[in-house]
C-alpha cells in the first residue's frame, strides 16, 4: 500500500523555524522518491483552508492510496490543520502527520516525538497505520463557538501570558525569558475571577480563580509539566485551577512544579480529570486554545475528547 503526502509548511512558525525544517525535509522525501504536494500557509487560517481542500480533494478521489496531512509548523499550525479537516465529515477521515516546528512544541513533547527534523520524518514515513489520538472539543455557548484543539484551553493567567507572549512578537528571540517577563506582567494583570466547575455530580465554585486550564497532555507553556498524569492515550481530559494566591504561594508553586508535579498536591492546587467538563465564568477575562487567542470575554464553556487518527510511530526513538 503506498503513501502520498499532502505538505502544509507554515515558514514562519517559531520565527522561522517552520522554513528551516522544511529545508531539511523536502530533500529527504525526494531522496526516498515519496509522493507529495505541499502548499505554504500564508496567513492567519490559511491552513484550515488548506486542510479542507485536502480533505476533500482526498475524499473525491478513487486511487487506492492513502493519503496523509502532513503538517510542519508549531502547536497552532496543528490546530488551524485539525479544524480544517474537521470540516470534511467523513466515516474515513484523512490521518494527520506532523513535524515541529514551533517555538513551544508541546503537542510533540506530550506525545514523544523526535525533535530532529529527520527522525521526526523518519517516524511518519515508517508508520503503517493510523493511530487513534485524543484530541479535546470546546464548545462555547455564548458566543455558539466550537472548535477543536490538540494541548489545552485556559481562562485567566496562562491566556493571558499567550495574549502577551503573541503581541510581543520576541518569542523566537528570547524564549523562556520573554515568556517568565510576560508571565511576570500577566500575573500583575490577572485579578481573581468567579469560576464554576462542573464535574460529574461535583460543582465547585472558586470566588477568586487565578489559573483554569483543562489540557490533553502534560505540558504547557513550551514544556511546562502542568498535568504531570494527563495523557494524549486515553479519553480524559485534566483541569487545574489555582485560585489567587501570594506572590510568595505562586513561588512556592513554581518551585513544586520544576520538582516534578508536587504542585498538585498544594491546598492552593485543585485538580480534576474527567471525559466531560464545564466550566463557567462570569467575568470577562482573556482565553487561549492551543496557545491562540481566543478572545476575552465571558465563558460557558463545555469540554470533551474524541480521538482522531494520526500517522506518526513514536517507538522509533529520538537519540539526542
């Protein structure tokens, strides 16, 4: 059975990072004579684009080939490609590959993937079968907005860090440090807010939340261990809240968590895992997806996974 590519390259992904990769890439699928198209997003939502028309060009086809997406960017370009091929409703929807190359990559790190360009491509173009991934579903019923996303959604402090960290645009240059002086302002910016957290039969309600971030793996923040338990193979999704606390309790926290996930067990940390959640917020505040911004407003905001298939083997390691 022989595998074709369809290429999205978002060049600028991790400020230029995206480029590069490709540069790398492209040699190496010519060398081994695979069969590929690729396109370059040129634009905020050009990938979604890009990815429905895949999708569709795929479905219509009658070779008996299969065809994969095949993504090089960073953690946003991933999404905006998932979002696109969610459009296609299909009983067999076209299995998605990636290559990072974000300045975060915390999709990658949250599923164990290479972070050389080569082995990464070595991982797809030695898979044989499409392996079912969890991915989470929002759906936000003020504003009826539903998407979905492959990391985490977070209200509050983290959102407000990735608003700061996007407008900055010094992501590439400084890394970590542009993120600890943005995440520094955010924390001077964000107040306390009232959260509801619907879990199962549970309803919680924080008058002063701080932190509200539900993810699909471990990481945020480009390679924060957040959720040291969450996990890209099963059906859960985890949520944190930390409510407003000290400077001195946040440095207490971040020491925890550098000491590898003790911070879950602070009176300060609540700490949920389940299929389904829903969380309310009756303040306006700034919320990401993915690391996007996804507006600042009030949520209510309805939470789930699904899975969907991607092309990737992780047992061919990464030796560095």
């Amino acid at each position: 059975m022989t595998t074709e590519y369809d290429i999205i390259i978002n060049e600028l992904a991790g400020s230029g990072q995206g480029k590069t990769v490709w540069e790398i890439v492209k040699p190496l699928l010519e060398q081994r004579q695979i069969v590929f198209e690729s396109r370059v997003s040129e634009y905020a939502g050009h990938t979604t684009r890009l990815a429905t028309r895949f999708a569709e060009a795929r479905r219509q086809s009658t070779k008996n080939i299969t065809t994969v997406l095949l993504v090089i960017g960073g953690d946003g370009t991933l999404n905006e490609a998932l979002n696109g091929l969610m459009q296609v409703p299909s009983n067999d929807p076209m299995p998605l590959a990636y290559i990072p190359a974000g300045s975060g990559n915390d999709f990658a790190r949250g599923l164990g993937m290479a972070t050389d360009p080569a082995i990464a491509l070595a991982q797809i173009l030695n898979n044989m079968r499409a392996r079912p991934l969890s991915i989470g579903y929002y759906h936000e019923t003020l504003k009826n907005d539903h998407r979905y996303f492959v990391n985490n959604v977070g209200i509050g402090f983290d959102a407000q860090i990735v608003d700061d960290t996007n407008r900055s645009k010094k992501k590439g240059k400084l890394g970590h440090w542009a993120y600890l002086s943005n995440a520094l302002k955010a924390y001077s910016q964000q107040e306390g807010y009232p959260l509801t957290v619907h879990v199962g039969r549970e309803r919680d309600q924080y008058r002063h939340a701080f932190l509200c971030t539900a993810s699909n793996h471990p990481y945020f923040g480009g390679g924060v261990k957040i959720l040291p338990q969450a996990n890209i193979h099963d059906h859960q999704l985890e949520l944190i809240v930390i409510e407003e606390p000290h400077w001195w309790i946040i440095l207490w926290l971040f020491l925890l968590l550098l000491m590898g996930g003790r911070h879950l067990n602070s009176r300060f940390v609540h700490h949920y895992r389940s299929d389904k959640l829903h969380l309310l917020v009756n303040s306006v505040e700034v919320g990401q997806m993915d690391g996007q911004t996804i507006g600042n407003r009030n949520y209510d905001l309805y939470l789930s996974t699904q899975t969907y298939p991607f092309w990737i083997d992780t047992s061919i390691h990464d030796h560095h």
